[in-house]
C-alpha cells in the first residue's frame, strides 16, 4: 500500500532545507519548509504533518523551543521530531530526547543516513496511527457488542417481569390497567424527583409492575374475600411483601433489584408505622416510597371487590393529608404540583 507522506523542514539556511529535499526527494514526500521556529509553528499549526525536520540553532526561537511549544500543542505533540545540527555533544541530544525528539541527525548530511532514519521513522509514525485506529475500532466494536448484550440481558429480565405480572393478574383481584396505571404513575414521579436519572425512571417504571407479585403466595379465598379482613388474615396478606422477597432477593440483574425493592418496600411508611420492617422516612428506599403513592392512588379510585372507587380528588385529598405520616413529604409535594397530569394518568388508561 502506497503512503503519502508530508513533511516539514526547518533551517535558518536555506540551503540546508535545499540540501536536505534534493537528498529526500526521490521517495515522493511531500515536503513544506519554514526558515525560522516562529514560521514554523505557524505553519504546523495550519497543515498536518508525518515527520518534522527541525534545526537547533536558529534565532529568535530556537528548535528546541519550537519542539516544547510543538509537544505542548494538542494538535502537533504526536508529530514526530528528528534534530538537525552541527552539534552532537552530550548535552544537545539528552536535551533534544527529553524535549520528545524521536531523533537526531548531524551536519552535514550523510545521504544514506538521511534517507534510512526519515524513512524508518515515517514508517514507525503511521503504523502508531494505525495501531492507534485499530485499538479505536476495537474499542468501539468491543463496546458496541456490550451495549448489545445489556439490550438483550434487560429485554430478557422485562419479558420475565411480564410474565409474572399476567400471572399475578390471573390470581389476584388487580387487572392489568390497574398494573399499567401503577407503571405509568410511578414513571412520572420519578421523573418529577430531582435525584433521579433516566436509568432511574426505567428501573421503576419497568420493576413497579411486580410491586404485588408476592399475592401469588397468598391464598385465592383472601384475595378475593369481599368484605373487611380478619386480623389474622390481613397477617397473611402482609406476608406478600416478604414471599416475594425471598424470591426476588437471590438474583442481581438491576431490574430484579428494582422489583425487589418495590415489592418488599412498598407498604413501608414514611412515620415507621407501615410493614414488614416498619422502616421509617429515608430508610425506605426512594423507589419503594414512589410506588407507595402510585398504588394507593390507583387502589383509591378503582373499585375493588372489598370497596367502591374514590372520585380523583377523595384520593388526592387523602394522600395530601398523609404527607409526612404514610408518605414522603416531598414527593407528595411533587403530586400536589402536579395533580392535573396525575388525575389524567389515573383516569385515562
């Protein structure tokens, strides 16, 4: 494969810069020349370049300063440095290397050496760009199939979460509007809350349908019993938050952890007074304390086989007034700034 290659010559003497492109020439190279560091640094500013040629001893600004400024400059510092100078002691080549020379070439020019040390170095520069390219697109590749496998991994961890919910909808007495209703809610909220991120408002929105997936454990005759229950049964049914924990608790996908959360925290209170932990005010994790709101909400005004439905304002009313008592002050702050989009989400799905 054929390279174009360009480089830069700097000398005072211009006679060198012609010395050094009649050496060069028959390889083809591109070449661009400046007589000074400050034409130099302009130039290189403007056009890029494979290889700069740079002379020591110039006045005014001398190569080695022009190599700081060129090492210092975002756009020139990988564009390799070969030295030219009459002086080859000591001290010039440690000070040229640490500056970030990638070599140094004495006066006068020996054709041969010229040729071999350009070219070598050319070669090492753009197989550094390649390499440089190739670790890119792998890293780009290698990326982009994560990406593509956390799709997968989160598409797989909400078809289960589907799953379940059809399942609780077959055994308990909550539909699926009632689950969509919930979803959408909490998604709002959550949106609403400062301190949460997109990937925030997907967690709940995608784990809030299981908040009550632990009914599926409760007996049917509970569930479904149309009147008030007993103290023992209501101690069976506060069990569902508990089952569904034990479940959920043993696997680490993030959307599990979610559904974890939710359906274990839900019927926490804000005042400690709520089950099964009795965990109060911030104990109870942001997400549990969402879909609280969001299931009380939708449970006030939709009928139930244990109770008639509330009008939207008897259930705002009743959340309003268990701000800092059953729930979260300053997500009931959130509702009451709200209440039109809350009303529409309740009242038209």
């Amino acid at each position: 494969m054929d390279f174009s290659y360009d480089i830069l010559i700097v000398d005072d003497v211009s006679d060198n810069i012609k010395v050094a492109m009649n050496i060069l020439k028959e390889n083809n190279y591109n070449f661009s020349f400046a007589t000074s560091g400050a034409q130099a640094l302009e130039i290189a500013k403007n056009k890029k370049f494979d290889l700069i040629l740079l002379d020591i001893m110039m006045p005014d600004i001398n190569g080695f300063e022009v190599c700081k400024e060129l090492k210092n400059n975002e756009k020139t510092k990988e564009i390799p440095v070969i030295f030219l100078s009459a002086k080859a002691d000591i001290d010039s080549l440690s000070k040229g290397f640490t500056l970030g020379a990638v070599d140094y070439i004495t006066k006068p020019f020996h054709a041969a050496e010229l040729i071999a040390r350009v070219h070598n170095h050319l070669e090492l520069y753009r197989a550094k760009i390649l390499l440089q390219q190739n670790n890119i697109d792998l890293h780009v590749k290698m990326k982009y199939n994560e990406e593509r496998l956390l799709s997968e991994l989160e598409k797989g961890q909400k078809e289960i979460i589907y799953i379940l919910t059809e399942i609780m909808e077959s055994t308990s007495d909550e539909t699926g509007k009632h689950i969509k209703r919930v979803a959408l809610v909490s998604q709002y909220m959550a949106q609403l809350h400062p301190s949460l991120d997109e990937e925030d408002v997907k967690n709940v929105f995608h784990a809030s349908p299981m908040h009550d997936i632990g009914k599926i454990t409760i007996p049917r005759e509970i569930l479904h019993k149309p009147g008030k229950l007993t103290d023992e049964e209501f101690e069976i049914m506060k069990n569902h938050t508990t089952n569904a924990h034990q479940v959920l608790s043993k696997y680490k996908r993030k959307l599990i952890q979610a559904a974890d959360i939710i359906a274990y925290q839900h019927h926490e209170k804000w005042n400690g007074s709520g089950y099964p932990c009795g965990l109060k005010g911030e104990e109870i994790h942001l997400y549990g304390r969402i879909v609280a709101i969001a299931d009380v909400l939708d449970a006030l005004t939709h009928k139930r086989v244990y109770k008639e439905s509330w009008s939207f304002d008897e259930a705002a009313k009743y959340i309003i007034e268990h701000k800092g008592t059953q729930f979260d002050p300053f997500l009931v702050k959130l509702f009451e700034e709200n209440l039109e989009k809350f009303r529409e989400l309740i009242l038209e799905n």
